[in-house]
C-alpha cells in the first residue's frame, strides 16, 4: 500500500537537513547559500545542453561533429544536473508541502520530464544513425525538432523555477 | 544622494508601468537567468579550454568563434533586462552594497571578454597551440570564470539582502 502523501512530505520536513535550511537552527543563510549553488549549477545544465540544441538546429558550432560536440559537452551536462538535483532536493524538504502543491513547480517537473522524454525520443530515433548526418548542418528534420524542443522546454524550466519564487 | 536617484527613477512614468505590470519583473528576471545560463556556460567552457581539460575536440579560436558571439547576444540581454530590473525597482539595487559589487565586476568582465576575444582573433595560432599560448593565459581562466561565479552570487544575493539595507538606513520599501 502506498504511505499518503502529507505523511511523506511531513517525514522528509521533519529530517535535520531540512530544519537546518528553513533556518530552525539559526543558520539563516543556509537556503540562500543551496540556492546559489542550484543557480550556478542550473546555469551550467540549460547553457551546455544549448550548445547542442543550437548545433542541431543549424544556428552554432557548424563545422563541428555532432557527435564530438555532445561528447565534449553531455559530461557538463550531467556533472551539473546532478548538483542541481542535489541542490534542489535540499531546497525541496526544507519546505515539502509548499512545493509539492505549487502550480509553478509542478509545471516545471512537467517541462523536465517531456524534455527528458524528448531527449530519449531523439537518443533512440536520428541520433541512432547520426555517423550518416554527423557534419550535415542542419541536420535532418527531426533532430532539428528535437532541438527546438528541448530549447523550449528548458527555457520553461527556467521560467518555472523563477515563478515558484514569486508564489511560495 | 543614493536615495534621491532612485526616488527619481520610482517616480519616473516608466517605472510606474514596469511596477504595475505584473509580470515584468518575473519575466525580466526569467530572461536574466537564461542569458545568465550562456554566459555562465560559455565561459567556463573556454575557463577549462584554456587550463588545459574539457572541450578538447575544438582549437580555442574555434571555442572563440562559436560562442563569443553568443555571449555577446546574451550580454545585451542581460544589461537590458537588468536595466528594466533596476527601474522597476530602484531602491532595492541601489541601497545593496552587492549590486555596486557586482556592477563593478560586470564592467570588468566586459573588458575581458572583448580584450580576449580581439586577442585570438588577431592571432589565432597562438592561443590554439599550448607551448606558444601567453604565459597569463591561465590566470586570465582563473579569474575570467571566478569573476562570473561571483557576479552570479552578488546577483542571487540582493534578493536577499536588500530588504535588509533598506531596513538599516530607514529607506521606505518601494513595494513587497
């Protein structure tokens, strides 16, 4: 049987972490200082996967290979995803239920998961074949697609993200 | 001094509209962040270019040349949202010791952009090979992406920090 939610969310407040950042213990700073790293972090995920959206939309790094170009780029990518992640589960549990029913941040796991649905679609679809298009700039139609999306998408993360600042 | 300025911008007709609107200053804020996301991404990839790991399939006059000109694009953008920012609300960026912080810095990384980017263009050959790369090269990396860390910080701070300073010199909140 799966716990109710509200339990769920009133465990993971009532951790030590999560009083430390809501600043139960008087370091009131500390939310500040786990944002700053989220930012920084977020920063480097949406610009890096940019670059490859860009390069498969035609618009940056024409002459390089796709695939040396997301070779080169995807370990930033997920370096700094899993900061941001770690990051922002730590924000997350100083104030679980805020979260959990925010319009905003509900519509930003929306925009990540279609993105990464997206990502996979396109992992599993042209990328597969991408030795035959891998110097074509633009490449074929559906990469391109692929990379309006996932631009699209992130720029929803991002937009999301600053929204949930202005209601919770 | 400070306080008059900001008072006259508040009252400007423009400000006005920016503050009754009320999605600018989200959007504005949401536009500030992604072109931060450029910037930010951009030069640390040339940071690490140039101390030697990441991006090791493209000559730094190739970097150069593919994402300069968009940090140039995302740096217009930023100076104009953060303008918009800045008139919507003026007191909260001018009574923060961390907006003039990170102004000054902004300027600073403004020249080095435009110093290094002039630099490989004018003589590419240099900066692509490690032996004939200027002996500064790895300072200007060090400091080139430590700088946009810290304006990055200064900037997520006066959110913070703001309504504190204007709590300590008695200024009114303008709003919020």
């Amino acid at each position: 049987m799966i716990p109710p939610m509200g339990d769920f969310l009133n465990s993971l407040e009532q951790t030590t972490l999560a009083s430390m950042v809501r600043g139960d213990t008087g370091l009131e700073w500390l939310f500040p200082q786990v944002e700053i790293v989220h930012v920084l972090a977020l920063a480097l995920v949406f610009g890096s996967i940019l670059m490859v959206d860009l390069r498969l939309l035609g618009l940056n790094s024409r002459t390089s290979a796709v695939s040396r170009l997301s070779a080169e780029v995807l370990p930033w990518t997920w370096g700094a995803f899993a900061v941001a992640a770690l990051s922002g589960g730590v924000l997350f549990i100083s104030k679980a239920h805020t979260y959990f029913y925010n319009l905003p941040f509900r519509l930003k796991f929306l925009c990540m998961a279609l993105a990464g649905i997206n990502m996979l679609c396109f992992h599993f679809g042209d990328y597969r074949k991408v030795a035959r298009w891998d110097l074509r700039s633009p490449p074929p139609v559906g990469a391109r697609i692929a990379g309006l999306l996932s631009v699209l998408l992130w720029v929803g993360v991002i937009f999301c993200g600053r929204w949930i600042g202005f209601t919770t | 001094m400070v306080r008059e300025w900001a008072g006259w911008i508040a009252d400007t007709r423009l400000s006005h509209v920016f503050q009754e609107i009320s999605w600018v200053i989200p959007v504005s804020q949401s536009m500030h962040i992604v072109c931060v996301a450029i910037v930010f991404a951009s030069a640390s990839m040339l940071g690490t270019r140039l101390l030697g790991f990441g991006a090791s399939g493209r000559t730094v006059s190739q970097l150069v040349g593919s994402l300069i000109p968009w940090m140039y694009g995302a740096l217009a953008v930023l100076l104009l949202t953060g303008l918009v920012q800045t008139i919507a609300e003026p007191l909260r960026q001018f009574v923060t010791p961390e907006f003039w912080w990170k102004m000054l810095m902004v300027i600073c990384e403004l020249l080095l952009t435009v110093w290094f980017a002039r630099a490989v263009r004018r003589d590419p050959g240099r900066w692509d090979a490690a032996p004939t790369r200027p002996k500064g090269a790895r300072l200007f990396a060090v400091v080139f992406v430590g700088l946009w860390v810290a304006i990055v910080v200064c900037g997520r701070l006066i959110g913070y920090t703001w309504s504190y300073y204007a709590w300590i010199f008695r200024f009114p909140a303008v709003h919020g």
